[in-house]
C-alpha cells in the first residue's frame, strides 16, 4: 500500500510502529550526514529522518530527492528528542526513522516559491495546479466544502429537494449578458448558458415540488472585477405558498448556522431583535449610506439638508433637488487637502460634478465663502457637528446626491479603519424599486421581470411606473451583497402587464416568456426564493480580498484560464460543423 497513515495523523501514541507515508517533499535539510524532511500532504506535514545508521540505503535515496518529489516511505515513528518538539504541528510530537524510500514521482523546480505570497497571480493561475499546493488555498478549498456541506445539510433538514436544472437553456432578457451556445442539429439556432436556474425553479413550483434547492452554476459574460467571475456559483432555495418574510427568516436562519459552526473567530455585530438581522428598506439605505449594500460596522451617516439647502446662498445647493451631507468628525482622524482632493476624484468616478466641503469654524472654501450664516449655523447644530469636523456634500436628483456620497462614505471607513476586519455585519435590505431607468430613458426591471410589485403599489403601474417598489431583497455583510431574492410574480395577467410595461409587444412576449404564461395558465402557487453567492460567501468567510482565492481555477481579470489555455481556437472542420464561420478582422 502507498500508506497506513496521513501526513498530518501520526502523535505519541503511534511511537514504535511501523507505518508507511506517502506525500511530497516539502523541505529538505542535510544536518552533516543526517537528513531531515518534512513530508507533506493535505492533510499536514511529518519530520521524516534519513540516518545511515538505520538504513544505508534509504540514507541514499534521501540525499537524492529534492522539493516536490513524490515519495513513499516506511519505518519507524520515535518521540523526538528533549526539546525538539514543534507545538505548532499536529505531528510535532514526533518523527519518522525511514527504513525504505520509494520515489514516486520526480519534478522540476517549481517557477515560484510555495510557501511565498508575493507571487504574481498571473503565474499562480498559470501554474494553478502547485498553487493549489499551498496551505492558504487547501485551506480555502476546504472552508468552501464546510460551507457547502452546511448549507445542503440545513436545508434537506428542512424538506428542501435538492433537483438539478440544465445548463443548456433558452436566452431570456434577465439584464447581464449571456454566453451563446450553437447547436449543430438546428442551424442558426442557440442555447444560452444560464445566468441563474430563474425560470426553472419557479416552474419547479408550478410543478407543486414546494421546497427548491441547489448549487447550481451559472454564467454571465460580463465585466469582471475581484467579486465576478466568468461562471460562478450560487446556493439558491425557491419556496411555495411563502411570504417575504418566510424566505428571509430560512436564508437568515441558514446564515446563523454557518456562524455557529464556522465563525467562531469572528465578532459577530448582531443586529438582532429576536435573533433576527437588521432589516432597512432600500429607501433609508440610500439616504442614510448612499448605498443599497451598506458596510454597517461604522457609524457614519448622512443627514438629509434639502430644505436648508433651498436657502443656503450656495448656487449648486439651491438648485439641486436633494442635499445630503456626511459628517467627518475630526475625532476619527485629520484629512489633508491632498485626503479631499482624492475623495473628490472618487466621487467624479462615481457620478457627481464634483465634491463640495466644509470644514466647520473655517471660513475659507467655497460653501463657507457663499452660504449665508444661518446655513451654516444650522448645518451645524443638524449634523451635531463641532468646529474642526469636515462635512462632504451630495447634490442633485436623489441618486446623483446620494451614490457618489456613498462611494466617499466607504473611502472614509478605510481611511479611519473604522472597519473591523474580524467582524461579520448582516443586515436585509428590502422593498427595491421595481424599475430602473436605462440610458436611452426607457426602463428595466430593477432584479427581473419575475419580480412582485407591492401590492398596494400595483395601481402605480399605470400611473407612475417608477414610484413602484417589489417584493425584493438583498442579503448584506460588511458592504457586500451576499445574494438577493424576491416573491414571484403568479398570475399570469399580472405577469402579462409587467412585461408589457418593459415595453414589450405581443411578438416578444410570447416569443421570450410565453413558456410562463403557458405554464401560469395552469395554476401556480404564490411563490418566492432567493439566490446566494457562494463564491462571495466563502470569500468573506476566509477574509480573502477576491473571490479568485476560493475558486479552484478561477479565470483572470480578462475572463481567460492562464493553465489550460482557453479561450482558445477551433479548428475550422468543428467550427464548422457548429453552422459558425469565423470571420477574420
């Protein structure tokens, strides 16, 4: 057998057996004729001990090998001397005496350093495969499958069926772009890979299955950025005869397990009343933090000045639908004019003209110089503000107001490390609007077109489309969104009036959605679920900066696999046969 034992199982209890390892050279030290490796596998390292004075000829295999050879040894576990223990090993306790050595596998020099961090991630994703090598990967690797493990145990213990949907499905308008598959039996014809199971678990519900859940993959051909990836994974749950607060309560309950058994090191801020996260709607996230997936682990607020703002004296805020100021007290630290002026460039990146400021008790910059005394006065006494505290504005319609605003909140949070990196923050944001608008002035469906209006809302659909808020909400921690969910939409003339009001005409309807309606037609439960990311989960559970880190092989930052080599070309007789011609530029 290549062993008895794993490299990381052997203490003091083995001494004096005979057992048999097999792993990889993880360091090699030649002591003047003794030589000592540390072998390592995934499950830890042991002091293996090659002395010609217990065997001649696995002293000579030793003296051979090299890091990252495989090997296989055998011989004798020996307590290790008086004061050579390592009581930062499972196994330090003691070491293994080889009588015979077998080579396994030989191998190059590695191009980098296993045990290093500051490699370029682009060789580390070309040389994936010895990346994964690396305790800080096995270890994301594994929290992942603990993740997992939990999230699959909560729910089939509580009547979820876990069922699998197809990854071959029918391109549907759900806003990100989607990746295109050609089918060779029907020319001209196309799969899509799915952006997420949508329509598929609400017909799981129509089907009276009840309880929906899986880990599904999915697929978006979007930009990337350090929480996005070509193909992604999701743990997801749809629910029949359900309210919003019933799919919360599970997917807040399922979170609380996770903590229970996997958070132990972290400080949770529990934002609970009755076990419970804090629940805002999206409304009072924007004005309170300028985002829909606020980082609650500080404190800063804004402060809503419209009205004062009306007779300020200041142009800008005069004319301006909504201002909001944030208060920067100078207790959490000093910004120098170099600090405003970064925070001005990020607040351009993110939508506004530019960031204006007042530095209370100063009478120089242009708030101060052209706002009448009572405003500031009253701006003072409102954001509870002492002379010395600099206040950032936000002006314009509300989001062009709040959004920047939020963006120079979270720069702040970073600046006066007001964000405890060992704390986990949850926290529901709910009642989205149901719409959005798009560049040309037409509008979206703010999550999908699936999504319940409010009820008390639905008569706005005919008269102020943008005023209705959904039945949707995002589940947040520390600045990021987990995942989100909604109540579905199950009357098919509701359904019906929701895509009409997207400005689709019949044509369209029945061509992209008239599978739905068909299947509404025959009796559907009222219905709802939600989708997590489980990328974006395990990230933050490993304090990882990207969710590149807990990915097993992961694509670039240009949505290419640096290992395999892909994207890649075809050769032309298989291109062809997929009905495509390439067309060279």
């Amino acid at each position: 057998m290549f062993r008895t034992h794993t490299c990381g199982q052997l203490t003091a209890k083995d001494i004096d057996q005979t057992v048999t390892l097999s792993g990889w050279v993880d360091t090699r030290r030649d002591h003047g004729g003794i030589i000592f490796v540390d072998l390592r596998d995934r499950y830890g390292l042991t002091q293996i001990v090659f002395d010609p004075e217990v065997s001649e000829s696995a002293h000579g295999g030793g003296e051979k090998i090299r890091p990252e050879w495989v090997i296989s040894v055998t011989g004798k576990v020996q307590a290790r001397r008086e004061g050579m223990t390592n009581d930062k090993m499972d196994t330090g306790e003691i070491e293994l005496f080889v009588d015979e050595i077998k080579v396994l596998s030989e191998a190059q020099t590695p191009p980098f350093e296993l045990d290093k961090d500051d490699v370029r991630e682009d060789l580390r994703l070309e040389y994936r495969y010895l990346d994964l090598r690396r305790e800080r990967m096995q270890k994301n690797l594994q929290l992942r499958h603990n993740i997992v493990k939990i999230v699959r145990d909560y729910f089939d213990g509580r009547d979820f069926w876990d069922i699998e949907t197809p990854i071959l499905v029918k391109g549907t308008p759900e806003g990100s772009r989607e990746y295109l598959v050609p089918s060779r039996l029907h020319a001209g014809s196309f799969y899509v890979l799915p952006q997420s199971p949508q329509q598929l678990k609400q017909l799981l519900m129509v089907g009276g299955i009840d309880k929906y859940f899986q880990v599904p993959r999915c697929f978006r051909d979007e930009d990337l950025r350090g929480d996005r990836q070509p193909e992604f994974t999701q743990f997801e749950v749809e629910m029949s005869f359900v309210e919003q607060d019933d799919v919360m309560d599970n997917v807040e309950m399922c979170f609380h397990e996770l903590m229970e058994k996997l958070g132990q090191d972290r400080e949770w801020k529990k934002f609970l009343v009755d076990e419970k996260f804090k629940r805002i709607t999206w409304q009072e996230a924007m004005e309170k933090y300028g985002s829909d997936k606020p980082d609650l682990r500080f404190d800063l607020e804004f402060v809503d000045v419209s009205e004062e703002a009306k007779t300020s004296g200041f142009g800008i805020f005069e004319k301006s639908d909504r201002v909001f100021a944030l208060p920067a007290p100078k207790a959490h630290g000093e910004l120098s004019r170099k600090d405003i002026d970064a925070l001005t460039d990020l607040a351009r990146e993110n939508g506004a003209g530019g960031l204006a400021w007042y530095r209370v008790g100063d009478e120089s910059g242009p708030v101060a110089k052209n706002s009448t005394p009572e405003f500031l006065e009253a701006l003072k006494t409102k954001t509870s503000s002492e002379d010395g505290d600099l206040i950032f504005f936000g002006a314009g319609d509300f989001l062009t107001a709040v959004e920047p605003l939020g963006a120079v909140r979270s720069a702040l949070g970073d600046k006066f490390e007001l964000k405890n990196q060992k704390e986990f923050c949850y926290l529901w944001v709910y009642d989205f609007p149901m719409y959005e608008a798009k560049e040309d002035g037409s509008v979206q469906a703010a999550h999908h077109p699936f999504t319940h209006p409010k009820v008390e809302d639905i008569p706005l659909l005919d008269t102020d489309p943008m005023a209705v808020r959904a039945y949707a909400y995002d589940v947040v921690m520390n600045g990021v969104e987990l995942g989100g969910g909604s109540i579905r939409i199950h009357d098919q003339k509701l359904q019906h009036k929701i895509f009409q009001g997207l400005g689709l005409n019949e044509e369209e309807i029945q061509k992209k959605f008239g599978h739905m309606l068909k299947a509404f037609s025959y009796g559907c439960p009222p219905h709802g679920g939600c989708a997590m990311g489980l990328d974006r989960v395990v990230m933050l559970f490993a304090d990882e900066p990207n969710i590149r880190e807990v990915i097993a092989f992961p694509k670039n930052q240009s949505a290419q696999d640096l290992m395999l080599g892909s994207p890649s070309a075809m050769p032309e007789k298989e291109v062809a046969e997929q009905n495509i011609r390439v067309i060279e530029e």
